[in-house]
C-alpha cells in the first residue's frame, strides 16, 4: 500500500527528498576523452622534431645523389658522343685532305695543259708572240667590222716585217706558220685555233 501522507501547509518539511543519483559515466567519459586528446597532443609535441628533420634531410640526400648520378652519366654520354664526332670529324678530315692532296696534283698536271689550251684562242687587240702567247696553227676568227691582222717576222714595227695581212668584214681564216714572230689583231673579236 502507499503511504498516506497528510494534507498540509507544511509539506515540504515534513517530507524528506532523497537526493538525486547522479551519473558517472559522463564525467567517466570526459575523463577518459581528455586523457586521450593530452595523450595525442603530448605525443606529437613530445615526438622529436629532429628525426622529422632527419628524415626530410636523408630524402633530400638521396634525391641530390641521385640527380648526381643522373648528371654524371649525362656527362659520360656526352664524352662519349663528343669522342664519336671527334672520330668521325678527324676521319672526314683526313678524307677532305686526301681528296684536297688529289685535286691539288691534278690541278698541277692541269696547268701546263691549260696554258697550251690558252694558246690556241686569241682575245682582244694587241700583238702576240708566236710560241709564247700563241701556238702556231690555222685560227678562225669570229667576225667583226673593219678587222685587221698582221703575221709578222719582227716586232719592231718596221713595213719590211710584215709577212702577210688583211682587212676583212665579217669571219676571217688566218694560217699562223711557226716561223712567224708575232700575230697581231684590232677589232677582229676571237680568233680559236681550228686544226
């Protein structure tokens, strides 16, 4: 049964509150939570901030070497490229002075043989020395106006050293005898020597 409790002005002093239970387990729990929490923080700033630094250092080490590496077998394949060129550079040299040694000699077997082939035409006005600046021959002439030419047996410009002459208009033959001292042409173009 229940109790009966009278009505009255006094209620509350007669009656008697058992006071109220209060949990534990929050405050367990925030005990708990914050024991945890210090625990992480002591721990990263506990940590030693040197071995973080260390192991930065020892990775940056290791990437600096192996750039030097890298670096360094750049440096052995560019030695070696350059001793590759080097190689075909001094083969190509030695072949353009073989080949340069070549032309110079026939160059030179040339020269006597273009000289005499300069014998044989006669350019321009003037007087030419049979056997030095021309060979003797039969010379046809490419024309022109008004041409003069004179084989001569002299040069001292005396009347009696003329040997044969002409005035011709248009393509002139002319044989030169080897006896004949000088050749001598005005406005008759190029004379070619034709036999």
């Amino acid at each position: 049964m229940s109790e009966y409790i009278p009505p009255s002005a006094d209620l509350a002093a007669t009656t008697t509150v058992s006071p109220r239970k209060r949990r534990r387990w929050p405050a367990i729990l925030a005990l708990v939570a914050a024991l945890l929490v210090g625990g992480g923080i002591g721990f990263v700033v506990g940590s030693d901030p040197l071995d973080s630094r260390s192991a930065a250092l020892d990775q940056r080490e290791q990437d600096a070497d192996q750039r030097d590496e890298e670096i360094a077998q750049r440096e052995r394949d560019f030695a070696e490229a350059k001793e590759a060129s080097n190689a075909a550079l001094d083969s190509r040299r030695k072949t353009l002075d073989e080949k340069g040694a070549d032309l110079s000699r026939r160059e030179q077997e040339l020269l006597p043989k273009e000289r005499e082939a300069a014998k044989n035409v006669i350019n321009g006005d003037g007087i030419f020395l049979v056997g030095v600046d021309i060979n003797p021959g039969t010379y046809r002439n490419s024309g022109g106006s008004r041409c003069y030419w004179q084989r001569s047996s002299g040069t001292s410009g005396e009347f009696g050293e003329i040997l044969a002459n002409g005035n011709e208009s248009g393509p002139a033959v002319v044989t030169i005898q080897p006896s004949d001292v000088a050749f001598t042409s005005k406005r008759c173009g190029t004379w070619s020597l034709v036999n």
